[in-house]
C-alpha cells in the first residue's frame, strides 16, 4: 500500500487490535527462579493506549500469552477486551468484531509473527514493528519504524488520532 492509500485509512479507524508479546513488549521474557516471566511494556504506549480508549475507541488485546500481570497493566490503562491464552486468534476477532458490530475495515491490527499472520488478513489495516518477521512484514500495511515493546503502539495510534484530529488535545490524561 502506498503511503497516501495508507494514510487515508487512517480516518476510518474506530478500533485498535494488539497482540502481546513482540508488540506491547520487546519480545523478551525474564524467567526468575520461581518460574515467574517477567515482560516490560513501555510507558509511551500506555499513554497512548489510555488516551485512545478516553477518546472513546475500541482496545482489544489478543495474546497466546496468559500473564496476569499483563492483564492486570492493561486493565489499569482502561481496556476493558483483553483475551489471553487464544490460540485461534481469527475466532476472537470475529467474535469481538461482531459483538461490537464493528466493520473489519475500522480496525487495525499490529501483531510480530506467525502466530498472527491470518487475523492481520482480516483486519482494514494490519501493522507490525519494525523488528517483524518478515512474513509479518509482507501482509503489513503499514510497518512502523519502532521495535515492539519500544514504541510501536505509540506510534500507530498516534498517527490514526493525529489524522482524525484528536490527539495532543487531551493533555490530562492520566496514566502510569
């Protein structure tokens, strides 16, 4: 998709659909000796995942992963749709497309490998950061030039609301 195509899509987005793992975080896990994985989520995502979901889109987060720390972080930033644990990502998506009555064309879908390589097939605008496999990067969109975990998410909700014009307008914004 050219950049023009690319960006005129960006009006029509209503609904942001993250995976995990490699998105929302670099892709790395600490494993302590309890056997408990740490991941880290950068805080400029959280800013602006909180104010997307202020300005009223739909959040969705659909991750293989099962961490409750995940679930409890992303709760704090007001997402209210998180599925973890899926294992048929394209199942969930419809379901959650279809429960909202939202059109696939409004969403936009940024995943890092293979494991989400049919749902971005779904999805108006499937997106992936820059450090992608490069089956990802074929069927995206667009592809960011931040890494997952350091930035991605920022970046691709940042440009849809600067388009439709609603962002750096909500300066109170509360978020950890």
């Amino acid at each position: 998709m050219n950049e023009k195509s690319y960006k005129e899509h960006l009006n029509n987005i209503t609904t942001f659909i993250f995976d995990v793992d490699g998105v929302l975080t670099d892709g790395t896990v600490t494993v302590t000796t309890s056997g408990e994985m740490l991941r880290t989520m950068s805080i400029k995502d959280g800013y602006a995942i909180k104010t997307a979901v202020d300005k009223g889109y739909n959040v969705c987060i659909i991750s293989g992963g099962s961490n409750e720390g995940v679930r409890l972080r992303l709760q704090g930033l007001g997402v209210k749709d998180i599925h973890l644990g899926v294992h048929t990502k394209t199942k969930t998506l419809n379901d959650y497309l279809s429960a909202l009555n939202v059109d696939s064309n409004n969403a936009l879908y940024m995943g890092d490998d293979i494991p989400d390589l049919q749902v971005m097939q779904l999805v108006g605008l499937p997106c992936c950061p820059q450090d992608a496999a490069p089956e990802i990067k074929a069927v995206s969109n667009y592809i960011s030039h931040k890494n997952g975990g350091k930035g991605a998410v920022r970046d691709v909700i940042e440009q849809v609301m600067k388009v439709q014009g609603k962002w750096n307008n909500n300066f109170d914004a509360k978020y950890d």
